[in-house]
C-alpha cells in the first residue's frame, strides 16, 4: 500500500478533507415522494465516507425545482431531518459533506409541476429530446419563461436551503450551475432569450448565478459555499456563442467572492456519458485553463484515471479530484487505489431508480476478503446470514449492507 497525493488532507474554505478524493454528485432517483431521502440513501453516504468530500445527488431547493422521479429536496423539515440523519452518519465515519442545491427549469415537464403547471426556465425555448418519468420517456414542453419577481423568489430559495442544509448538519453547499438546468439555461444564450437585465449581455445572464451565490454568502458564509460549471458540456442542448467570454467572466466573479471552491466538469463529459461530442470552441475550458483564472480551491470532474488525477494534484492544476461511477461501483475507491485492487465497473441499469441493488450492494476489499474466508473454509459463515462460501461476492454484500440497515434503523 502506499500514499499518493490524492491521499494528503486539504483545506477548501471551512471545508477540512481528509484526502483530496471527492465523491461527485449523482443522481440516484431513490428518494420517497415527499422528497425526503430514501431509507437506504444513510447507509450508501456512509459507506462511502472514505471520500475526503461527499457531494450530494442533486437536492432541489423548491416542489417547482424537481424534474424527474425519486428526487430529494431541501424545503421541508422533513426533509431536513431527513439529511440530518445521513450528515451524522457520514461525519461519524470521518468524512466532510456538503449538498448540491438545484432547480431543474425547463429540463422538468409537467408532470413532476405540482399542480401539473408547465415548468419554468429563462425563455420559451424547449429542449429537443426526452425527459424521464414514471410512464416512460416524454418530450420535454415548452417552459414558461421566468417572471422578475419570480427569479427573486428562486434566488430566495436558493437561500434559505443554503439554511436548512447547515440546520441538517451539512458542512457546506454546491450551487448546480452546470449540465444545462436552471441557472446554466440563463448562463448559455442557446437557452436564454431574454431582453431584460436577465439577458443579453453576459453580464445580464451571469446575474442569476452571482446574485444566488450572494445570497447564500449572506445566509451561510462564502467559505461554505463551492459552485459547479460544465463549460462544454451540450447536455440538454446547452451552447452559447462565446463560452471563453462568458465562463472567463462567471470565473473571474466567482474568484472574487472568495469562496470554498469551483467544481469544474471536464471537456468531453456530456451529462453522466463520457463520450465526447463534436468538437466545439467550449473544450479548450478545461481545468488548465480554470487554474490560470481561478486561484481559489478548484475540484475538476470527468474521465479521471488514477494517473491522471495524481498528476493533475501534483502539478497544481487542481486541488482535488472528483470521481463519479467509480464511486459507486467501488465505495472504498481510495482504498482500493492505495493498494493497487481492481476497480469494478458501475452497472448502468441500476444508476437511476430501483432498489438496493447496484446502490448498497458493490463490495468494499473487506466484503470480497471476508467472502474468500468463506470460500476457503477459514472464516465461520456470518451470523444471522444465511450464507456460505457459494454465495455469489455481490449477493453477500447486498446481504450484509441490508443487515446493517435494519441494525442502524433499529
């Protein structure tokens, strides 16, 4: 075993990581219906709590925010109380985690709207493809474009689950301004249509973005706050016409501000693929570039190796490393690096939705050696499992992960 710097603490703002490992946020569409967590969503953070930062699954700020099954949000003291119990569980386990704050905009449909209303964005300008749902995949709709007094009251919403996420224990939070939802639709003028201070110039479009993270400074304190760009990406048909120009702006104001970080989403990352699109003006945006402007605390996202995340921290371009699928597939990523162990691959049918398989049930080093144990007859079988060395590595993990649920529920 060995340490590499992925493996050394940093500090980003009020946030003290253990090593520089950061668990991205994914969305596992687990959540109940009243937006709180799911019943196993503790135990999945906590068994990941090797990350030096956990990253929360996208936790939308309002009912009008949600835009797909199985979402969590952050406006209820439900589910306030919800989050409370997996902070705690993931700060006894030694990690540092903060939430990603979102409102999906126009990449909602009416059918997670309460009251079937149409959902909103900058402009009346639809996405061109399909959007999730309970019944299957739907065109997206036509959104309404947002109203000034509406834009102050999301910009006060923002705010104050900025709030209840230090009141459920989190260590700070992420403003979601990437992967084509709300706020990037007022970024990209592929999205933003609007001829009044919220649009035009880049200056107008940036407002929504800046005058949030102020908003959350005055609630929360900027050292507690991170903000996540994806520059290339064209997720849910995001371009604008000068990306150098607008994301040079939106970085040099953030840099101002003084805050706990910028999380960056690597060219050539396209929602949750990893397959590069077209080449576009948008790649030369990557985390390099991100340095020469940003001096503050900068985590870069998206195709990340062992080698090159080492690198990328050695070198100074970044501070720490997010890692995605890695993280679900192998929940002691930094473990497993350490040592050199294989690292498995997440199964994609299981990543939004569904039960505790491919959500609790990936096995850590331990699980695997204690399986070998079985299987070469020098461990007794678990007690209280009905299993045995034919039990095949993911079935007995699922097994014990369930039987330390109902143990952490009672």
């Amino acid at each position: 075993m060995y340490d590499s710097p992925l493996h050394a603490p940093v500090r980003l703002g009020a946030l003290s990581l253990s090593n520089r490992f950061v668990m991205a946020p994914m969305t596992r569409s687990r959540s109940l219906p009243d937006g709180s967590p799911g019943s196993s969503a503790r135990l999945y953070y906590t068994q990941r709590a090797s990350a030096g930062l956990i990253i929360t699954e996208g936790t939308v700020v309002s009912a009008e925010g949600v835009g797909g099954p199985g979402i969590p949000g952050l406006w209820s003291e439900a589910q306030v109380q919800g989050w409370k119990r997996i902070t705690d569980a993931v700060h006894d386990a030694g990690s540092t985690i903060v939430t990603q704050l979102w409102h999906t905009g126009r990449a909602s449909h009416p059918v997670f709207q309460p009251g079937g209303k149409t959902p909103v964005g900058p402009s009346p300008v639809a996405i061109d493809g399909l959007v999730f749902t309970d019944e299957g995949r739907v065109p997206f709709v036509t959104p309404r474009p947002l109203e000034i007094d509406e834009i102050q009251a999301v910009i006060v919403q923002f705010a104050q689950a900025g709030k209840n996420a230090l009141a459920a224990g989190f260590d700070g939070v992420e403003v979601h301004a990437a992967n084509g939802y709300l706020i990037d639709q007022f970024l990209q003028d592929s999205a933003n249509r609007r001829t009044d201070r919220y649009g035009g110039s880049i200056e107008n479009r940036a407002r929504l973005l800046l005058e949030i993270v102020d908003g959350l400074i005055r609630t929360i304190g900027a050292d507690r706050i991170g903000v996540r760009i994806s520059p290339s990406s064209v997720f849910q048909d995001m371009a604008d016409s000068d990306p150098e120009a607008l994301f040079g702006y939106v970085t040099d104001e953030l840099a101002a501000r003084d805050l706990a970080y910028l999380h960056l989403v690597e060219p050539g990352i396209i929602g949750n693929d990893d397959h590069a699109a077209e080449p576009r003006p948008a790649d030369t945006i990557d985390s390099a570039w991100a340095r020469k402007r940003y001096p503050g605390g900068l985590i870069a996202t998206g195709g990340y190796g062992h080698e090159r995340a080492v690198h990328a921290v050695e070198s100074g371009t970044v501070d720490a490393v997010g890692f995605g699928r890695d993280f679900i597939a192998n929940p002691d990523l930094p473990e497993r690096l350490a040592r050199g162990a294989e690292l498995r691959e997440a199964l994609r049918a299981t990543f939004f939705g569904g039960d505790d398989r491919g959500y609790l049930d990936y096995p850590s080093l331990k699980a695997e050696r204690l399986l070998a144990g079985l299987r070469a007859g020098s461990l007794e079988p678990v007690p209280g499992l009905e299993l045995n060395s034919a039990t095949p590595p993911n079935a007995w993990h699922l097994a014990w992960a369930q039987e330390e649920h109902t143990a952490t529920q009672n």
